[in-house]
C-alpha cells in the first residue's frame, strides 16, 4: 500500500473510530477533546482565515499533519518531483483553532503532549533555496520510511541520523487580515524550524487578535541547528497538544518556550546578528521580570550561563535565533 494512502487510512480510522478506540494508552498523554484531521489545514497566516474549531482554553487537541510539500513529495519522489515542486501549497497547517477568551496582549501556552511520527519522510535540496543556494544548483531527493520504535532514519552507507520529531511551523494569527507567506518566522511565530521544540515542550506565543488563531504544521522528523540545505526529514505526523489562555503575564513580543531543564526566548530578524541581539534582550526581560534581576546582573549572568543558537538560516528574509538558560543555575 502506498504509505501516503496508509497513513490517511490511519487518519479516517482516528475520525471514524469510538471514543474509547481513539484514547490514548499512554497514561501521561491527556485524552483529547478535539480531533482536527490533515485536510483542515490553511498555508498563509492571516486574521481573516476562519477557524475550524473553537475549544475552551485547557483543551487538548489531537491534529493530523502533512508534510510540508502538501503531497507533492512523497515516498517515491524523484528529482523530476523536486524540479517541479510547486511553493504555493508549501505548508499546510492544520487549524486555525479559536481559543476562547484570548484576547490581545494575552499569552496562548501551548502544550506539545505527545508527538508520533508518520511512516514516510523526505530531505531535499531545492534548485534556488538554502543556505548555499548558488553552490548547490542541482536538484537532489531523499527518502525515508520509519516503523513503529525507530528512533533512527537510515541516511545510507552507515550514517544513522537520530529521530526528534517537532512542528517546524507554530503560530497564532497576525493582526492582519494580508495573506502572508508562511516561509518566514515572525512575532506570531510561524515557520521558527527549531528543533528544540520537541515532545514535552511548552511554548508561549503573544496573542494579536481574539481567539489567538493557533495552527500548527511543517513537521520534521529529524533537522540540524540552522537547517542548512532548505529542509528536515519532512514528514507527516500526529500531534496531541494542549491550549491554554495566560492573562495578566509579562508582555512578551515573540515566542519563547521551556522545558523541564531550560528557559528559551527566540527572536528573528534579516541578520543573524540582529536576530541574536533580540534574543539577549528577551532574555534580560524575561530575568527582570520573572526573577526581580537588574538588568546589569541579567545581562552579566547571560554573559556566563546563556547559550545562544542558531534555530534557522534559510527562511528568507528572516533567519531565528534563541538563547537558552539553565534552570539549574536558579535550584539554589
């Protein structure tokens, strides 16, 4: 059976299947409220892009996604497939989901549960897009297929590349109703690629209209610190998550996000330079509030204990960086 047909056969089974069948067996997974299926899905971020469901804040939501070329590059691709691959279906997000009582200046915490992998994925190299776009002209495909309890893809001649399935793509709506590429990261998030925001992570986006508008979508199974060549391992999956409205927080301007081991702001901007420049002073911000610090001491201690990184260089015309701090210097 072809593994795209495969894996929508999973989906219609998850659609169609009793509650009881659907509930999750692992214990620490929240069951879901909402099931949102790989065909409700959008690939611009705009205000004016109707929500497909509208859940209480505290929800869980289960959402099927597809990868990235929206069934262009499947299983079987070959280079004529990469040669003629259409940009405009590029990112299909599943949502919009309205989230009640999110307002402006509000925070939407959204919590990533539980994230399973898809049973294909792909890498390419796209004539005119990466990083070293111009030493690289010549299409170039690669295709994967994952069974259940890989934790490894199979890059050939040995080279096993570890399995970090995660959203390249997460956003609220913009404030604005413009129908914008979802290529570039920006304050609402979007296309971040960051592969730290993995299984178990929770991530905080500043809400710019009522309901927040959450989507998420461009899920990679594997991708390097900066995403060098213009992709992941882009892979269709299932994602359990879960939403909830934060009011009367410190104002943050983009998105920032934390695990159990760490605290991370992000910033993008045109230059790797500015982008990080934003990061250090989301971070200072984010002491100073939460942690009482003058500003000199926040900026000293980052000095000491922040760890700068390059999320992505190739979704032009801003690249993302984030700044990490180890809970670990505060168990004192």
């Amino acid at each position: 059976m072809n593994a795209r047909i495969l894996f929508l056969s999973l989906i219609l089974a998850a659609c169609t299947a009793s509650p009881e069948a659907t509930e999750i067996a692992d214990p620490t997974v929240p069951t879901p409220d909402f099931v949102l299926t790989a065909d409700q899905t959008h690939n611009k971020f705009s205000s004016a892009i109707p929500a497909v469901v509208r859940v209480p804040s505290g929800s869980v939501i289960e959402a099927f996604t597809e990868e990235a070329s929206d069934g262009q590059l499947l299983a079987d691709a070959s280079l004529e497939d990469v040669v003629n691959l259409d940009f405009e279906p590029i990112h299909p997000l599943t949502g919009p989901v309205y989230v009640e009582g999110a307002e402006p200046g509000d925070i939407l915490k959204v919590t990533l549960h539980e994230i399973e992998l898809g049973e294909f994925g792909w890498t390419a190299i796209v004539p005119g897009f990466g990083f070293l776009a111009e030493e690289f002209p010549d299409p170039y495909i690669k295709t994967f297929e994952f069974q259940d309890g890989d934790v490894t893809a199979d890059f050939g001649d040995g080279i096993r590349v570890p399995l970090k399935p995660f959203p390249g793509v997460m956003g609220v709506a913009p404030a604005t109703d413009e129908m914008l590429s979802t290529i570039p990261p920006r304050a609402n998030g979007g296309n971040m690629d960051d592969p730290n925001m993995v299984e178990g992570t929770t991530v905080y986006f500043p809400v710019f209209v009522e309901g927040a508008l959450f989507s998420i979508g461009d899920t990679h199974a594997a991708q390097g610190l900066g995403e060098v060549c213009g992709t992941a391992i882009e892979a269709p999956m299932r994602i359990v998550y879960e939403v909830e409205v934060i009011k009367g927080a410190s104002h943050i301007q983009e998105p920032q996000y934390e695990t159990e081991e760490y605290y991370a702001v992000t910033a993008f901007a045109e230059t790797i330079d500015e982008a990080a420049k934003k990061a250090t002073r989301y971070m200072i911000d984010h002491l100073e509030a939460t942690r009482g610090m003058s500003r000199s001491d926040a900026y000293a201690l980052l000095s000491l204990a922040g760890d700068l990184k390059i999320a992505e260089v190739v979704d032009v015309p801003h690249m993302l960086v984030t700044m990490h701090l180890s809970k670990a210097v505060f168990d004192s």
